[in-house]
C-alpha cells in the first residue's frame, strides 16, 4: 500500500517508533510502565520520560529486537511514502550546500 494512492499525502509517525520500542521492552519493564501510568493518570507514552534510565538500560537481546522492528518499520513507511532513494537526493542536496 502505498498512502497517496489512498489521499494521504502526510503522516505523523511518531507515535508508531513509540510503539515498536514500547512493543520490544521486557514485559516486566512494560508492566511497570504501565502501572505507573494508571496510577499518575497518565497515558503510558509518558512513561518513557519516567523509566529513561531503565530503559537505557535493557539487555542487548531486547534492544536488538527495537532495532529489527524499527528498521522493519521504516522499510514500510520509506514504501509506503514513496521515498525510497530519497536518502541519495538528500545526502546530494547536503553536500552540494555544505
């Protein structure tokens, strides 16, 4: 699928990075995000903030896995966008007006 076929011509896509590294931290960590949230009466997106240094800390197996899925997800978006080759016009652009 690709977006302007369907209208879309802009995307906001922060949430879904938020998403796939919420999606690939340990469910213990993710479970106390989310406590903490319910009891701050926060949405859990604010619980990043909180937990920083915890999840700076994650074991390798789990930031390997946000880095797959990231990349994962760029793909589709790069796709879905139709922006690949985009990062030559870009790393182009920039050389010329360094």
């Amino acid at each position: 699928m690709r977006f302007a076929d369907y209208g879309i011509r802009k995307g906001n896509v922060g949430t879904q990075w938020q998403n796939i590294a919420h999606k690939g931290l340990s469910p213990a960590l993710m479970r106390k995000m989310r406590d903490w949230a319910k009891t701050a009466g926060k949405d859990s997106k604010f619980a990043t903030k909180r937990f920083k240094q915890e999840i700076d800390a994650i074991p390798t197996e789990y930031a390997e896995k946000i880095e797959r899925n990231a990349y994962q997800g760029a793909l589709q978006l790069l796709h879905a966008f139709r922006a690949e080759g985009s990062a030559k016009i870009v790393a182009d652009y920039l050389v010329a007006n360094a």
